[in-house]
C-alpha cells in the first residue's frame, strides 16, 4: 500500500491517497460493479460474498458483466505473492 511505511499506517498519507481522482473513479467503479450484482441476486449485504473483476481494473479491467464474478471475501483477497510479499 502506497500508505505503508516500515508496516506502520500512515493516516495521513492515506487520506491524501485516498482522495486521488483516480483512486475516486475506481472505488465508483467497483461500487457500480456490486450494485449491479445486487440487482441480479448474484450477492447481498452482508453475505460474505465479494464482487470480483476477473481481469483487474487496475491492471486494464472494465466493470462490464461479462468481467465479473462472486467469490467468498477470503478467495478474493487472496493472490499470488513473489519472494517480498508484493503481488505478481
């Protein structure tokens, strides 16, 4: 995390990260992306369930239906790591 200094959390960095236009449009995004499975009964509020992009937005990905998928919240937070713990 950008916000991240000798593991400790930076509340002030994060804050300013945080309000990023980029970092805004993405969190719209991926909002958009749980609400239109909401409407499909795909998941609900509280149920455990994250909305997942099958390719990344960060990584180029678009919240169109057909890049979507329900994964339980600890399948979807997890990813392959390289030697020092960052994503491959």
């Amino acid at each position: 995390m950008p916000y991240m200094t000798n593991g400790k959390r930076d509340y002030k960095k994060q804050q300013a990260y945080d309000g990023k236009p980029s970092v805004k449009k993405d969190r719209a995004a991926r909002n958009k992306a749980r609400r239109e499975m909401e409407r499909e009964g795909k998941v609900s509020k509280g149920d455990g369930k994250e909305v997942d992009h099958k390719k990344p937005l960060s990584k180029g990905g678009s919240t169109s239906r057909s890049n979507l998928r329900v994964r339980s919240a600890s399948s979807n937070r997890s990813f392959a790591r390289t030697k020092n713990g960052s994503m491959k």
